[in-house]
C-alpha cells in the first residue's frame, strides 16, 4: 500500500509539473528579414495612423500590419522604396508575431515608373487627414503632401466627414497627390465612387512580364477581336479567374478604374465555358521575359517564374544563346508558341540596358504593349 500511493504522489506531482511547463511555455525572440512595401496604408478603416506594408518572401502577398502589431525603429523608412531589413521578431504564447523591432536596411530599392500609383480609400471621420496649412496636408502623421488644385475639395470633403478616393505617387521619400477621385458619405461611397464598370474581354492564351518591381507575369486582353491586346498590370491578376496557358477565353468582367485612367482591379462575372485552344505553331506569340530571375537551361528548358511554363529553347538550337542572355542578366523579347512548353523560336530583342530593350520593343510592330 505504501508503495501504491507513493507511485500516485509521483505520477500527480509529473503531470502537475508537465502542466506547468506547458503553461508557462514561451517563444523567445528571433531575428529575421522581412520586405518592406514602398508606402504604407491606413492600419483599418477606423483608424487615424498608417501601417507598414510587409512579407516575408517575394512571392507572398502583402501583409498590411495592424495597429496591435508594432513595428519600432525603422525611422530612416523613405516612401518610394522597397526594402528588405533585418528586424528582431517577438511572439506571444502561440508564436504569432507581436512587434518588430528594426536592426539594420539589407537591401533598398527605387521601384519603377509604373509603380507609383497608389489609390486609396480614406475615412475623413478618423482624423487621418488634416491640413498643416493652406497648402500642405498630413496623411495618418505620418507624410505631408501638397493638396495642388484639390486644396478646396479636401477641405470640404474632411469637414463634412466623407470618405476620399486620392490617388498618389511615391517618389524618393515624397508623396504627391495626383488626383482627387472622388468624395461621398460612407453610406453612399461604394454607389458614387467604385468606378466600376462592367466589360468583355477576350483574353490571351499567354502571357507576358508585368514590368513591377517584382517578377511576375502579367495577363494580356483586348476588348473587341480586332484590337490590339493590352498588358494588364496586376500582378495579382483577375480575381476568380484561372487563366489556363494555351486557351483564349472571352470573359466578362467588372473593372474597377481610377480617375488617371488606370486600372486598379478586375473581378470575373462571367467565364469561358468552352475556351479556343491556341497550343501549336500555327498560335505563335511575343513575351517579354527577364534573364535576372532565370537559371541556365537544364536538359534543353529554362524554368520561368510565376507558375508560367518552362522554355524549351533546345528545339531551335537556342540554349547557349539564352544562357549567354541570362549569364548577363538580359531582358528578352521571346517570339514562339505554346506547346505544353514555351517553344523559342527566337530571341527578337535583349539587352540588360532597360532603356535600349524598351526601344527595341517599341520598333516591332506586332508588340503593342511595353514595360
């Protein structure tokens, strides 16, 4: 009996202890990198300050950071930049980041023309806008900006307490307001200023590099057949649309454009239920591709990014050309056809001046899209 209810009092006293150690579990710090986004945006559409703009790899989506997670120290931040920076992660009991805390830049760098657009959708009731004078406005305390020919209708849309749609750009650490798009109370904001409007588009059986910052590759459409096809900048694409290699498709879709002109987004409404198969030689195409974020040929393909196809430049004795491209970090304008892979039938321009590759793009007359 003895025996028996020492046994007890150990086994209670090992499971009280193993339940302490797994109350008291923590997650230490860790040091790690992360991308830092060229602007930031307001943390939620109650609040009156700006969050960073982050991932942790360049494939990933961006994480707007919340108010609840901090982000200290990262003072020398420029909007205009992207950057990847070495912080120090905390976490809470279940190892989800709580705050970061800046050590040192890793890398930064300007990003393109093409990029510098932002539009956004800003809550004038929370106070993230107000005038610093009659000619300068702060966003969310964090950056200033001119307010140009839009002085009187932010004025008036701010005291009134409406909702802005603004469109900026970034450049060098400075923000410019580009277009004041619209103003509406909250209630009446998706009606007045969505600018959506409902389309058909008959879409590539290819594609084509966006010319972000980032690689990615973009869709191509075109409204009517007899147009020519555009390159559509969204790295993210038509939301609920899967784009199938080899496949022309005639969708409807609703888009959603800014004031400048631009297109900000693309939801499909209607699919293809039956899409033209464009696989073969006699469905040649142009795309744009860039030897920096390519490996050498591999048993005659090269593997593109973005989940696109791989390149077969063997079947036109073209792999020690290509690798020659990509050894020097080339841009190339690829003439084939889609044939489970993307058969190369030549290289019609390359140059790792982006200047002089743009010219050359633009001298070929069957290519109507740049980057």
């Amino acid at each position: 009996m003895k025996y028996r209810i020492t046994g007890l009092l150990l086994l209670l006293s090992v499971s009280l202890l193993s339940g302490c150690i797994e109350l008291g579990r923590s997650w230490s710090d860790t040091t790690e990198t992360r991308l830092v986004d060229f602007y930031k945006e307001p943390c939620d559409d109650d609040a009156n300050t700006l969050c960073f703009r982050v991932r942790e790899e360049t494939g990933d989506s961006w994480e707007l950071l919340d108010e609840d997670v901090s982000f200290d120290g990262f003072t020398d931040y420029q909007w205009g930049y992207r950057y990847e920076v070495e912080v120090v992660v905390s976490h809470d009991d279940d190892g989800d980041p709580t705050g970061y805390t800046f050590s040192q830049v890793v890398t930064q760098e300007s990003i393109t023309d093409a990029e510098r657009s932002i539009s956004m959708n800003l809550y004038s009731d929370t106070g993230i806008l107000y005038a610093e004078d009659d000619s300068t406005w702060s966003l969310g305390g964090d950056i200033s900006f001119a307010c140009g020919d839009s002085c009187s209708d932010l004025t008036t849309a701010v005291t009134n307490g409406q909702v802005l749609e603004l469109e900026f750009s970034a450049t060098d650490g400075v923000l410019t307001l580009e277009s004041f798009i619209c103003s509406a109370d909250e209630d009446d904001f998706a009606s007045v200023c969505s600018g959506e409007s409902s389309a058909s588009w008959r879409v590539a059986w290819f594609q084509s590099d966006c010319g972000l910052a980032d690689a990615h590759m973009c869709l191509l459409y075109k409204v009517n057949s007899s147009d020519d096809y555009e390159l559509l900048k969204l790295a993210d694409g038509i939301t609920d649309f899967t784009p199938v290699w080899g496949e022309q498709a005639d969708i409807d879709v609703t888009k959603t454009v800014s004031n400048g002109g631009n297109i900000t987004a693309v939801v499909l409404d209607t699919d293809d239920s039956s899409p033209d198969d464009r696989t073969g030689s006699s469905y040649p195409f142009y795309m744009i591709v860039r030897g920096s974020e390519l490996d050498s040929s591999s048993n005659g393909l090269i593997t593109l990014y973005d989940g696109a196809p791989d390149l077969d430049c063997s079947s036109y004795n073209l792999c020690s050309r290509i690798n020659g491209y990509i050894d020097d970090e080339q841009w190339m304008l690829i003439y084939g056809y889609y044939d489970g892979d993307v058969v190369v039938r030549t290289v019609v321009c390359h140059s790792d001046d982006i200047d002089s590759f743009r010219s050359c793009v633009d001298d070929e007359d069957d290519v109507n899209w740049g980057i």
